[in-house]
C-alpha cells in the first residue's frame, strides 16, 4: 500500500515535470544519447502551456513549488549545486518560492491550544489573522496579555504526514534514479534524498527554530549589528513559535528603504558584518537571509525572524574562510595558497606556486575593478570552481554559507547600490585575524591540537580494535603512562609555541 502510494506521487510528480518541460528538457537536447532524445521529443506532446515561458531552471523551480514542502526542499538544496548544475541553472532554482494560501485562523487556534495545552486567552490578549503562509507553517499577528506585539508561527495541521509521503516518494525517486541514470550517481542520488529529508524533518520541530532564534540573538547581541526579537517561551511547542514584533518594516516592503533618517549605508554595513562575524566569530549564521525574513528601523537597525534553516561551520572552516578573505583583501595569494595546502584541502603533491597563481587569476579581476563591482560570493564561487580542480572536495557548510553570502550580497547591493562589501567586511575580518593569530591564541590552538591528538590514541588504546593485540593487564596503567606523556607534550608544545611565537 505504502509503496503503491509512492509510486502513484512519483509518478504525479514525473507529470508535473513532463507538462513544464522539466524532465528532459529541450536545452540539453544536444547531450541525450539517441534512445533518450527519442524519448524526449515524445514526452514533450504532453507538455503544457507552462513549458514554453522560462529557462530550464525556472520550469524546475514552478513544477517544485506545485510539489509541496520536501519537493520545495529538494529545490533550495539543488540549487547549492551549481558544481553540478552549472551556474545559471542553480541560481534560477534558488528563487523557487514557498508561498501557499492560509490555513483558516480557527485551526491555527486550536492547534496553539493543543500544543501548549492551555487555551488562547490564557496567554494571548489577541490572536489575529495569518500574515503570511508557506507550506510548512504560517504566522499570524498577536498580542500577549501584557501588550507585548509577537509572531506566532504555527504548523501546518496534518503536515506530518504530507512530509513522511512525500519523503517516501522521493527515497523512492532517489533509487530509480540511482538504479536507471548513471550519470547522476555522482550527485549520491540516495543520500541527496536523505539530506533534504531530515532537513524538512528538522523543520517540524518549532523548538528548534526557537532555540536558533535564541542562540543567535545571544551572539548578535554582543556587538549589536543585527537584533533578533526574544523568543517567548511561554508560547513555544513543537508546533507553535512566538516571538516579540520586529521593529522596522520588512525589506520586502518598498516603504522600507524610504523612512526617514534612513542611513543606508550604515544599514547595508550593519548587514554584511553582522553575517560575517556570525559566520567566522561564532560559527553559526542565519541561512535565509533574504528580504522577507529582515526588517529594518531608522537610522541603522537590522532584525532578523525566521530561524528555521541556521548554518554552522567549525573551527577549522572558520579559519580557512578568515584566511582567504583576509588573503584576498590583501592580495596576498601565497598565503591563501598555504592556507589550503595547511587545512589539508589540497593534497600535497600539488605546487603551492602553481596554486597561488589560480588564486590570482581570481584575485586581480576584482581589484583591478571597483571593488564595489565585484561580489565577494563570486570571489568565493570562483574559488571553489579553482579549488576543485585541485581535488577539494568542498564541505557542505561552506556550500551553504557562499550561497548565503549570495543573497545578503544582493540585498545589501538593494539597500545601498554602490555598497562595497569588501570594505565593509574588513573590521569583522581583522578582528577575526588579530585575535586568532595572536601568539596566545596560536599557542591555545597548538595545545588544543595536541591535546585532541593525543586523546584520539589514548581512546585507540583503550579501546583497540577487534583485532588487535592483547593489551591485557598493561592496559590501565597503560594509558596512565599515556595521560603522563600527553600531559608532557602539551605542556613541552606550549613552551616551545611560546618561544618560537613570543
Ligand atoms: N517576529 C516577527 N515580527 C514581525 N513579523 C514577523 C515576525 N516573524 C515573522 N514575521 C512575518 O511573518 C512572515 C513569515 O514568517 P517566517 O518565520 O519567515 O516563516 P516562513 O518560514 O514561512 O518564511 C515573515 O516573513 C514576516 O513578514
Ligand atoms: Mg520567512
């Protein structure tokens, strides 16, 4: 029954494709091999008025939106892949939108009532009508009983099990696909399936965007260059979000940008710095940056809502792109050559010369121009396009956070047109660089290394793999000994860190 039923959507959703085009597009007739352009031209009798309007992209993304939510993710993560896709392509799947009409407010009531177990006027002194409405949740106005303004996002009723559907019919998709056309088995059909999946699982849960929320007003409240409303905890289940009213108007609105003692500078400023120190001082960033989720207030304010996809990249990433951006700022393309060759990016047996000199291919375009004409998420996107002809492979995190950089980009260039992100990031970037690169913090970094290395083999003796050698009584005092020694190296390391750096 289950599969007969996926097999129904995957066939459902094939059509959608075929009558927009979508499937075996008219573009990349010149690739098919006979059989399959045979097969091409056939399915595009049945192809509909919506096939003929839009790139290739743009005809995925319109049948994607009519899917439904894991099909409208399945869009947003393909379009992180214009490795694979090519540019033009990727970026025309990344507008797909999420927008479906309102549930009624009368379900989104209950549904609050049920997930907190209390009833309405018990915590709101109004609850208003749906603002806004996408295919997992929607968010309507309130007010609390003290006169607090928020936003209640509510779930979607029944989305459970539209989710756990679909999420079938693509795993289902993804094996047929795997199974039949070879060429996309190196996009991993199934564990791409996978990701989306537990990405729009991730989302089902409104106590985890919450905490987002929470974790980076935490972060951004530390140096002020973007605000984040407070979550009301009250008001948070698995199915229901409130937070405080943004100030500001969403950038969406055309009133936005024309309040007055706008500083739209300092505004734009505000923006590409705020992403960056999230990014590279704290590791962890709000990856849907777009219009719709900003909000802005005279003169310089930026508040940021909707939390529901946050990025996270760790230390050794965080380096890496501190490095690189302050390497091109610097123009110094040696040492972001290193910076890939020490990170274990690229592997050794390539020259360190002939890389640096790829990088400067990307580097001197943008600063013979205007800095302000080139975007740093091209630099970034060229970059990754070099690197991978030096067999790096490219952590997904940093996929995400150059198509994040992308749209903050773009809306910065809309606040302010002639905004120069390069100069904008350089405090954030030489923060980063005089605090990482002191010599106590390389010293902290050394033992740290160290320190990990050396637990890693303690763990490794203590519990060695099935077929190995007997440590037998030995063990315990054993790792004693190791312990001793550990201690010694990273004591033995910090001193000679401390001489060589100091
Ligand atoms: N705290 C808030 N203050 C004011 N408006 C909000 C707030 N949170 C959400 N909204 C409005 O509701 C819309 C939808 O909420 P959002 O969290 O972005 O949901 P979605 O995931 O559906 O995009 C937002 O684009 C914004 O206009
Ligand atoms: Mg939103």
């Amino acid at each position: 029954m289950g599969a007969l039923g996926a097999f129904g959507r995957v066939t459902g959703a094939v059509w959608v494709l075929v009558r927009n085009d979508a499937l075996l597009p008219r573009e990349l007739d010149h690739l098919y091999p006979p059989s399959m352009g045979a097969l091409a031209k056939a399915l595009r009798l049945f192809a509909g008025s919506g096939a003929r309007s839009g790139r290739p992209g743009e005809r995925l993304a319109r049948s994607l939106e009519s899917m439904g939510p894991v099909a409208i993710k399945l869009g947003q993560l393909l379009s992180t892949r214009g490795d694979f896709f090519g540019r033009e392509f990727a970026e025309d799947l990344s507008r797909l939108k999420d927008r479906l009409p309102p549930f009624p407010t009368a379900v989104a009531r209950a549904e609050v009532e049920r997930t907190l177990g209390r009833t309405i006027e018990s915590l709101y002194a109004e609850f208003g009508e749906p603002m806004a409405a996408a295919s997992l949740a929607q968010a309507h106005e309130a007010k609390l009983l003290d006169g607090r303004k928020v936003a209640v996002k509510v779930l979607r009723p029944g989305i459970e099990i539209r989710v756990r559907n679909d999420a079938e019919s693509l795993d289902l998709a993804a094996r047929l696909i795997e199974r039949w056309v070879p060429p996309a088995r190196r996009l991993e059909p199934r564990a791409f399936a996978e990701t989306v999946i537990r990405a729009t699982i991730l989302e089902l849960d409104l106590r985890l965007e919450a905490a987002g929320a929470d974790e980076l007003r935490e972060v951004m409240a530390l140096d002020g260059y973007m605000a984040v409303p407070p979550i009301v905890w009250e008001g948070v289940g698995k199915r229901v979000l409130t937070m405080e009213w943004a100030r500001g108007w969403p950038l969406s609105d055309p009133g936005a940008l024309t309040q007055p003692g706008l500083d739209r500078q300092a505004m734009a400023d505000n923006l590409i710095r705020a992403f960056l120190s999230q990014a590279l001082d704290h590791g962890v960033f709000h990856a849907d940056l777009h219009e719709g989720n900003l909000f802005a207030a005279a003169p310089a304010q930026l508040t940021a809502v909707d939390f529901g996809i946050i990025g996270r990249i760790g230390p050794p990433e965080r380096r890496y792109l501190a490095e690189i951006l302050w390497g091109f700022l610097n123009k110094d393309y040696e040492g972001v050559a290193r910076t890939h060759f020490d990170a274990g990016y690229v592997p050794a047996h390539h020259s360190v010369a002939a890389f640096a000199q790829a990088l400067r291919a990307v580097g001197e375009p943008v600063f013979g121009r205007p800095a302000s004409e080139v975007p740093m998420s091209r630099v970034l996107t060229q970059l990754f396009e070099i690197t991978a002809l030096y067999d790096m492979h490219l952590r997904p995190e940093l996929v995400l956070l150059q198509k994040t950089m992308m749209t903050v980009e773009g809306v910065a260039r809309r606040i302010q047109p002639d905004h120069d992100i390069w100069r904008a990031a350089d405090p954030v970037v030489r923060r980063w660089m005089t605090r990482e690169l002191s010599p106590l913090a390389r010293i902290r970094r050394f033992a740290d290394e160290a320190a990990t290395a050396l637990k890693n083999l303690a763990r490794l003796i203590e519990n060695p793999p099935a077929a190995a050698v007997e440590v037998g009584e030995t063990r315990r005092g054993g790792s004693a000994l190791l312990w001793f020694a550990a201690g010694a190296v990273v004591a033995g390391g910090a001193f000679l860190a401390a001489m060589y750096w100091g």
